[in-house]
C-alpha cells in the first residue's frame, strides 16, 4: 500500500484508532474521508485539517451504505483506499436465555456492514489505481474473551474473510488485516484508561511504522499482539483463553 497520495475512507473516523488513523495517514499527504453516525464527532476529527471530509452512514443499514457508496463515489472519485474501521464491542452472558439483541446488533455492525460497504465498493475499487482493502479484525480473533463471545466470533470472521477477499481480488486490490491488542478506546465504557491497555498514541506509533514497510504486511501486528496471534502455533493457546477470562 503506498502511503502518499491515496484517497481514504475510514468507517468510524469519529473516534479511537479510526480518528488517529484518519489523522496519521492525512498527514502523509492523503485525502482523508471519515465516516460514521454522528457528525459532529466527525467534524472533531476534521477540525482544521485540509483534504479531510466527514460524511454521515450507519453501516448496520444495508440501503443507507449503498446510497453512502455511490454519493462517496460520486464525490470522490478518486477513492482508492478502504479501511472498515466501524465496531462495536458488547459484553454477553451466556448462562441463562437471554435477548439476544446485543448479539445480533454485534454480528450486524462487526460483519455484515463491513461486507456490505467492501461489496458496494469493490466495482470501483478494482479499476483504481493503487487500491487497498484495510479491514479491522483483533487479537481477540485468535483468542476470544469469554466475555464478549459475538464480538470476537465477528472479529475471527472478519479474518477468515480477509484471507478469502485478498485471494480473489489478487493483483486487482491490496488486502490488509489490521488487528489491535487491547488498546485504551472508549471501544467500552472506561477502556481509555484501563491499566494494561496499549496507549492509543504507542498503537498508532507502531502501526503506522508497520504500515510503511515495502511490502506492506499482510497483517498489522503490534508486538503486544503477537502472544493472541500466534497462541495456537505456539502452544499456549489454552493459557491464553484463561489469562483473558480472568481479566
């Protein structure tokens, strides 16, 4: 992926990694489009900033993001860059029958939005010049948090569909999986300045040096990451599943 001249849509620009990635990657000399519910979270993010935009969607409305597509198209024609930013991260209780809302909203949101804009998107994205798919999945893909089971179902799915994405649009579109640590977001309630969470300024740090190496990973891992990502091939996957039960 080169890391100058792109033009960029960054679902959930408004907060978070999204805000700090939208931020970065303008200032490497891109056109920056951020996307989200509210504007006027977004217009924090574009305060003062040139070649930045905010555009309105809410990516769990399967009609919304094809109207958003082609009005982003429309206005911007030179988009070549996609980063499906947009989550949510729901706690779940799976002792007892529940509403299963929170669940259901979870796989909406996490998945079915981030298919549904990369699919609104694709027919132009493969005649661009330069084009990259950046999809957010998590640590919690390798290793779920037993707490927020549909959350990290989504984010494992999300990785498995990476793979499929880049196989199939190969030579046409770049495919990167992004996938955090814990990182202090307002993600949840409180997480932005939870002990032990990796500094959001540190995360972008390092991903944004990861992201200007020739070729840019496949994956953006962060070293605190690494211990989720490679639990299984390393033999502590086990140990990994009860250290984040317990946190």
């Amino acid at each position: 992926m080169k890391m100058s001249g792109n033009t960029i849509l960054i679902t959930g620009g408004g907060s978070g990694i999204g805000r700090e990635l939208a931020l970065r990657f303008n200032a490497l000399g891109n056109t920056v489009i951020v996307a989200g519910r509210r504007m006027e979270t977004l217009e924090e993010t574009i305060a003062g900033q040139r070649d930045m935009h905010a555009m309105v969607v809410d990516v769990e409305d399967p009609e919304e993001i094809t109207a958003f597509a082609e009005r982003v198209i429309a206005e911007h024609p030179n988009l070549n860059v996609l980063i499906n930013n947009a989550g949510i991260m729901r706690r779940e209780d799976l002792s007892r029958t529940r509403d299963l809302s929170d669940a259901e909203q979870t796989v909406v949101a996490n998945l079915l939005g981030p298919i549904r804009l990369t699919n609104a998107l694709t027919d132009h994205l493969v005649n661009q010049p330069d084009a990259a798919i950046v999809n957010v999945s998590s640590g919690l893909a390798f290793v779920p948090l037993s707490g927020t089971p549909t959350y990290n179902a989504t984010k494992a799915a999300i990785h498995s569909y990476t793979i499929s994405l880049r196989e199939q649009l190969k030579g046409k579109v770049e495919l990167i999986e992004l996938a955090p640590p814990a990182v202090q977001t307002e993600l949840t309630p409180g997480q932005s300045t939870r002990e032990g969470y990796m500094p959001l300024n540190d995360y972008i740090e390092e991903v944004m040096t990861l992201f200007q190496q020739q070729p840019t990973p496949k994956e953006i891992l962060v070293e605190k990451v690494n211990f989720l990502r490679w639990a299984e091939r390393d033999g502590h996957f086990d140990q990994a599943v009860e250290m984040l039960s317990k946190m």
